[in-house]
C-alpha cells in the first residue's frame, strides 16, 4: 500500500470519527479539566467586603479567591449575582498589585537615605574635629619625646 493511500484512509477515518470538526479544532484542555474547587478546595470564599480586606489576606486566601472566581466565570455570566460580579470587577481591574496607589519602600530609596545621613553624620563629625582643633595643644595618644 502505497505512502498516499495510507494518508488518505487515515483521513477518512478521522473523518468518520469526529462529529463536529468545528469542536475537535477549537478544544481546549479547559473542557476537561475538573473544576478548581472540586479538587482542591470545596469551600466556597467569603466575597463579601473583597475590596475592602483584600490587602490584609494573605496570598493563599487570593489565590483561592481568583481561582474561584476564573471557575465561576466558566459559567453562564446571567446566573452571576452582584457581589460575585463586584468580586471579579474588583480582582480584575481593582487598585491592588502593579496598579496600587499607595507607595511602595523601595529598597533603592532606602538604601539612599541611609547613605546621605551615614555621609552628612560624617562630614559633620570633621568639620567640628576641624573646628575645634588647637595646635598648641598635644594630640593624645602621640608620643613627641622621640
């Protein structure tokens, strides 16, 4: 049998096989999956007040959160009631993560802060060692016998 026959008879058979072609093309691996809350977490998260102690929760509570949520909006959007949709809102385009408004310390800023006191301190400290300085007077410690 030749190389194109075998080709074409594997087509056919696939063909045959698949019921919709338009399906077995646009399948994803989400269609099997089992849900997120199924396996791994059955409780269902508090979204009541998300917005408001969503920065005091620990990265745990949201990432279970989030994966509730990406679950629940597998679903038909119409069955969602008002705080599941707040919630979503909220975790999707809320101020939290990069688009925080509150400011950050970044290390750099530190860092410099502390090295302009360390420096400031410091030339402080010589210019009163040079203000005070007599030299009549013997440094302690220098022996001038020698």
């Amino acid at each position: 049998m030749s190389l194109r026959r075998l080709f074409v008879r594997q087509l056919a058979t696939a063909r045959r096989t698949s019921p919709n072609p338009l399906a077995t093309a646009f399948k994803t691996d989400d269609d099997e999956e089992p849900r997120y809350r199924d396996l791994k977490n059955p409780e269902i998260p508090s979204l009541k007040g998300l917005s408001k102690r969503w920065e005091r929760m620990d990265a745990l509570q949201q990432d279970d959160v989030i994966a509730y949520l990406e679950d629940v909006m597998r679903g038909d959007w119409k069955k969602l009631d008002k705080e599941q949709r707040d919630a979503i809102m909220y975790v999707a385009y809320g101020p939290w993560g990069p688009r925080s408004t509150k400011k950050e310390k970044d290390a750099a800023g530190l860092l410099n802060a502390y090295m302009w006191t360390i420096g400031v301190s410091g030339l402080a400290l010589i210019t009163y060692k040079y203000a005070t300085f007599d030299p009549k007077k013997p440094i302690p410690g220098i022996d001038y016998t020698q």
